[in-house]
C-alpha cells in the first residue's frame, strides 16, 4: 500500500493553494513537445552514418543511450517534479533540450565534424525529455483529479487526450522536419532549439506558478514509489507495454525487411499505426472507463502478446511474402490497439497508487522501469533476430512478459487506492 507521509515533517503554513493548469494548455504542449522532437530525432541516424560514417552498430548503441537517458532519468525527472514543482521542471526541461539541439547544430559547423559534441547534444535531449514529461504528467494528473463529474462513465481520460494529441505532434514533426533538411541538418537543429524556446516562452506565461511540490508539503529528500513494493511490481510488469510499442521501430521493420516489401510498406505501416491512435485512442479510453481497470489492462497485453504470437506463427508457416506483409500490419494493430488499452489505463492509476503524496515520482517509476526494459529487451531481441535456427523464439519472448502482465497486473490495479477498481 502506498506509504503517507512522515506526521513529524513540518507543515507549512499560510501556503496559498495550487492552481491548476488550463486543459488545453496541457495537451498543446504535448503537441509541439512532439513536433519538436520528431522534427529532430528520427534524422540523428543519417547524419550519425552520413556526417560521421558510423556503423550501424555504433548508431544504435548512441540511439540507445539517448533513449536511456529520457526514459531512464524518467524517475529522477519526477522526483524533481514533487521536490521543486512541476512548472520549474517542466521549463527547465525545456531550457536543457534548447541546449541540446543547439549542441547537435554546433557539432557540424566545423570543418570536422564534432562527433563528442553530437553524442553530448543527443544526451541532452534524452535529458531535457526527463526533466518535463513527468512534469506534464503530474499536471495532467492533477487536472484530471479536478474535472467535474462526468454525466456517464464513458468519458475519455484526459491521459487518452494526451496520447491523440502526441500522435498528432508525432505526425506533424517529420513532415516538418524533412521540409527543413533541404538546407541541412544543421536547421532543423536550430529550428528545433528555436520552437523549444517558443515553447519554454509560452509555458512561462501559461502555466500557473503556484502548483503543489513535496516541499511546499513538508515531504522532503523521500523517493516514495521506491517505497511502495505494490506499484513497484505494477511498475515492472507494465514494461512489457513499452517494450512491446518499441517493436514497432525494431523488430517489425526487421520482419517486414526479410520480405520483398521496400522502405514504401515500412512507411505505410507507421501510417498506419497513426490512424490507428488516432481513431481508436478515445473509444479505447471511454471502453476502459466502463469496463474497470483491471479487465482493461488484462485485454490490452493480451492483445500486444497475441500481435507477436502472430508473427510468430509465420516465421514456421510455409507462407509467401504477402501474406508475412499482412501478418506484420496485423501485428502491429495488435501491438498499438494493446498500448492504447494499457498505457493510459496505467498512467490514470499513478495517483491511486500514490493517495495523498506527490505523484511525480509515481509516473516516473513507471516510465523508468520501461526506459529499462527497453533499453535491455532491445538487444536481446536484436539478437535473437539474427538466430535463424528457431526464428520464431524472439517473437515468443517478446510475447512471455504480456502474458505474465496479463495475469499479474490486473490483481495489482484492483487494489490500487485501497478500493477503486475503474480508472478515474
């Protein structure tokens, strides 16, 4: 059960009581968030290979630690959030990805290309990510908590209105940024560097300065969900939900790599995983709100394990590459229908499990732990992919954790907020 906090810590007094940012304030900034960095990083590859003529493998291994140091960081992000307040991070995230895509533009401006100062840039923006999406979270998640009652059960999760508006962000920030790459990637760089200050600017001004911290409530120096050995499991079983979603950048493309299908399929099938999101994020939403947390969370890893388990079934099949098409596009429905259910489901349980103590850390143990198995899972599946003896054994293991999750989650969110069994 989650911890309280220690009656001895001193209350403050005469605290003037937190605001709570504006809805749409929220979910904008999750969009430009999203432009920016996909403007960005989906070109750091072809420069890594073209600038400074890295093997593939050195490009993952860079790729990788800039994925650890965001979704790894993630809990100390949120631990910052509850100490000093979800607006300071939040802007100070900002500041740090600034400085991150200035160091990646910096880096190719001499003659020799900087290859130290690229990894350090790359860094950063890992970082910066760290510092403000739990911030985000926490917001949203306060926000969510002062809605006014819904006339049904149905309502979408303000969570579910997050995902539709990053996928719209993700959508946007491609397209803005091969429009740029034109003069080089030296301008998206600085153009990404630029929004973000926008966006840094913007936030200043629209997010309330007064939003709830663990010292403006007495609770100081405490990693709380560290604390709690039942979100601690959650927390674990949940990384098969991100991990299973980062096969949609490995291990698919790979599957549809061994077919005849070109880099146009590839393409058509992130095209197809966003009108996915984008169509089904919210009746998802609304169907987890009626049917309860836990039969949510049940469904939605099944659906990802069974996405794999299809995979898997072609790779000892005798079939053609049509149909080894067809069978990766339906995995991938799968595997995003599965995250849609899972992932906000688990992120409107974050303030069960924390009751009444700050929930930045909350969220951000949560994103770590799947920052972890990502960052683990990766290369073990990379290498089982490259097993040809019995090629369907990555697939089965990618599968093994939504099944474990299937089985054990479901038990845990029942019993987060001491009585809830729905999302609220």
């Amino acid at each position: 059960m989650p911890l309280t906090p220690d009656p001895s810590a001193d209350e403050p007094s005469h605290v003037a009581a937190p605001r709570v940012a504006p809805t749409p304030v929220l979910l904008g900034t999750q969009m430009l968030f999203n432009i920016g960095f996909f403007a960005v990083v989906p070109f750091l590859a072809l420069v890594l290979t073209g600038d400074f003529g890295l093997t593939a493998a050195a490009v993952g291994l860079i790729l990788g630690v800039r994925t650890f140091a965001q979704q790894g960081m993630f809990l100390v992000g949120g631990v910052l959030a509850d100490r000093f307040g979800a607006r300071r991070t939040i802007l100070t995230g900002c500041a740090v990805r600034v400085l991150g895509f200035a160091t990646l533009a910096i880096s190719l401006l001499p003659p020799t290309p900087q290859l130290a100062a690229f990894v350090a840039g790359t860094v950063l923006t890992g970082l910066g990510g760290a510092l403000f999406s739990p911030g985000l979270n926490v917001l949203v998640a306060d926000a969510e908590a002062r809605r006014a009652p819904a006339s049904s059960r149905s309502r979408a999760s303000l969570f579910a209105w997050l995902s539709v508006s990053g996928e719209l962000g993700a959508v946007v920030g491609p397209l803005v940024g091969a429009a740029l790459l034109g003069w080089g990637f030296v301008v998206v760089a600085f153009a990404g560097a630029a929004l973000f200050v926008l966006i840094g600017v913007f936030l200043a001004v629209a997010l309330p300065r007064r939003t709830s911290s663990a010292r403006e409530q007495g609770i100081h120096g405490r990693w709380w969900s560290l604390r709690d050995r039942r979100f601690l499991a959650f927390s674990a079983l949940h990384a098969a939900d991100l991990l299973a979603f980062n096969q949609l950048y490995l291990a698919l493309p790979l599957q549809l790599a061994r077919t005849d299908a070109g880099a146009g399929v590839v393409a058509l099938m992130f095209a197809w995983v966003s009108i996915l999101t984008l169509v089904l994020q919210l009746p998802m939403s609304r169907w987890c709100h009626r049917v309860g947390a836990a039969r949510a969370l049940r469904v939605g890893y099944g659906l990802s394990g069974a996405g794999f388990a299809v995979v898997a079934s072609t790779t000892v099949l005798p079939l053609d590459d049509t149909v080894r098409i067809a069978a990766v596009f339906v995995a991938a429905g799968l595997v995003i229908v599965g995250h849609l259910t899972t992932n906000p489901t688990a992120q409107a349980l974050v303030p069960l499990f924390a009751g009444t103590l700050p929930t930045g850390s909350f969220f951000g143990l949560l994103s770590t732990c799947g920052g972890v198995a990502v960052l683990v899972g990766n290369v073990v599946v990379g290498a089982l992919l490259g097993w040809t003896a019995v090629p369907a054994v990555a697939w089965l293991v990618l599968a093994a954790p939504l099944v474990v999750a299937a089985v054990l989650a479901p038990s845990l969110a029942a019993g987060a907020g001491r009585a809830s069994t729905t999302v609220r």
